[in-house]
C-alpha cells in the first residue's frame, strides 16, 4: 500500500527539482495532457486490481476459520491500508497530479491521506515481523501472549500512531510560509495554492521527519527481526533433525515458509517505497540536480503498485489463503456453492 506518492508529474516537460516554488505555485490548464492520460490511465488499472485484490484478502479471513490469527489480523490492517490507496489515494493523486488552484490546507487535506496509509502499513509489517519472531523464540507460552485482544490493540495503536505522523503537517510542518512569500498580496483567509504535492508538504518533513525516523528505521529493524527469525528457525531444524523429532521438525519448517513469504512482502514493500524516498532525498539535498521525469514517474508507479503486489504474493505463496480465493470466487461469482466452505481444515497454515 503507500510517503510522498502523489507528486504532480510533468505535461509537457520533465518535473523542475530546483525547490523553486513560484515555479511550480501556477495555475494548471483545464485539459488533460498526453502525459496526464496515460498517468492516470496507468493509476486507473492499478487501483482496479488493488481495491478487489486486497477486499478479496479481508474476505479469505472472515470465512476461514484458520486464517483468524494475530498474524492475519495485522494482515487485515495491512489489506485495509491497500484498499484506502486504490479507493482513496489515487483517485486524490489523480487531481494533484491536474493541479487545481484551491486553498492552501484543502491541499493538504488532499495530500496527508498517503502519509497516514503508508504509515499504516510499515507499522503493520513491523506488527506481522515481531509476531513471527514470538511464534519461533516462545512457541510454548506464544497464543497466551498473542492473543486476539492485544492483537486488536496493537493494531489500534498503529493506526493512531499513522494518523499522527501523517496529520503532522497539517499542525503547521507544512509549506505555508513559503508559499507566501511568492504570493505577497494573499491574505490567510484566501491563500490558494496550484495543489501539488511539494506545494504544500515541507521536504524538511517528508526526509528529516517521515523517512529518517518513521520509514528507514522499521524497514532496518524488520530487516533485523526477520534475520534473527531465519537464524531461530535453522537452528531449531538442525537441533530436531539431529534428534530426529519430527513433530518441531514440521512446525518449524513451517514457520520458515510462511516466515519468507512475509519477507518477500517486506521486500517489495522496500523496493516500491525507497525509490521515491532517494528521490526525496536527492531533491532536498542537491536542489539543482536533475531528476529524471521517468524515474519519478516509475517511482509513483512502484509506489502505487505495491498496494496491488499483496495478494498476488499470498495467492501464490500461502496455499490457505489460494484455497479460499478460489472457493470464494467459485461461490458467489462463478454460481458453484462449494459445500467445503464451512469444513475448511483448521490446522495450520500450509504453503
């Protein structure tokens, strides 16, 4: 699902990265231009595979009774993250990306929903990342510390968390004052702003604030978190194949099944987001270097894209979660009542 996705994309040339705001503070015309069709053609389809993908998920976990875990609530918060992005922030992304002249905070308001998201979903990974290190360091005492009560409050706490870092800008970490001074006759009442991305959220927020305190940092510590999980669980597979006990032998090695396929969503969630980060960084701290249109353009694309990337990874990687995709598509879409729904194995999850 997710930083600073909704930049405005060039219409007729490649993006400015000089910081220049009276540059970038003009009105937009009311067409769409070739570029604006294809952007928002390409942020169409994608949100046409996340918001179904990621509902398709919420789903699987409210039928099947074994999908109903801490892992896969913090999986629920993750999906409900993706669906805000193809419902809410793209169709948003779309008009920053035409730049209409509105007031200076509807902007912001209009911006700050991508914040909020993505930093839902990181706290959520960072959530699903210390839940399988408990399954593999207490498996003993694991469902009496997990349990789907603290589970719901761990969540909650991330969602407020989100709604805090991502609202910061709206509490006065924004570009106002800058912008005012390439408008001196504004007055407060009626500051309008060409609505675009860099108009209104300081860079000093997006690479001091949002990436090197609330981005980098959980991607580290998750990156941490999951070496120590592969190193508990070779270690206990060594341990048990010498003492040929197949039972924490099977446990085991399914824990590091599901273990990577929760990493690679980690991975890819990496590779869409630091992207448009290094291109934060690089607009912030070398102001007169060039950034390439096209980089940007990819960089909102992975970013966007990634909202979709989930449930293609659990469809293809968590054999629990393909079964209920299917049989959920058979019975309300495909008119074939699968008489299983309701005798879906509980054991544990199977890759």
């Amino acid at each position: 699902m997710r930083g600073t996705s909704t930049y405005s994309l060039p219409t007729d040339e490649s993006p400015s990265p000089s910081g220049n705001f009276s540059d970038r503070c003009t009105i937009m015309p009311h067409h769409i231009t070739g570029y604006q069709a294809i952007y928002i053609t390409i942020e169409v389809l994608i949100a046409l595979v996340s918001i179904p993908g990621n509902i398709l998920v919420i789903w699987a976990v409210k039928v099947n009774q074994s999908l109903r875990d801490a892992t896969f609530y913090f999986i629920v918060s993750l999906a409900v993250a993706d669906v805000a992005v193809g419902a809410l922030v793209i169709p948003l992304a779309i008009i920053i990306n035409i730049g209409p002249q509105i007031h200076f905070y509807s902007c912001l308001m209009v911006a700050c929903p991508v914040l909020i998201l993505t930093e839902s979903s990181i706290l959520a990974l960072l959530a699903i990342a210390v839940d399988r290190y408990l399954r593999v360091k207490i498996p003993m005492r694991y469902k009496s510390v997990v349990t789907p009560r603290r589970a719901g409050v761990a969540i909650a706490c991330c969602w407020l968390v989100s709604l805090l870092v991502g609202l910061t800008p709206m509490f006065g970490w924004n570009n106002l004052n800058k912008m005012r001074k390439t408008q001196v006759n504004s007055s407060q009442s009626a500051f309008t702003v060409s609505c675009q991305f860099e108009n209104v959220i300081s860079m000093e927020y997006m690479v001091y604030f949002n990436f090197f305190v609330w981005v980098l940092p959980p991607l580290l510590l998750m990156l941490i978190i999951y070496l120590e999980v592969f190193k508990i669980i070779r270690k206990q597979l060594n341990k048990k194949v010498a003492s040929s006990s197949t039972d924490p032998e099977k446990y085991y090695g399914r824990e590091l099944k599901i273990a990577k396929s929760l990493a690679l969503v980690l991975f890819l969630f990496a590779v869409s987001w630091l992207p448009l980060h290094t291109r934060n960084c690089i607009s912030f701290f070398c102001p007169s270097c060039e950034t390439s249109s096209i980089f940007t353009y990819i960089a909102i694309f992975l970013t966007h894209g990634n909202s979709a990337m989930n449930p293609i990874v659990y469809a293809f990687r968590i054999k629990k979660f393909r079964t209920t995709f299917l049989q959920i598509w058979n019975q309300y879409f495909c008119c074939k009542l699968d008489k299983n729904m309701n005798n879906i194995d509980n054991t544990d999850i199977a890759i």
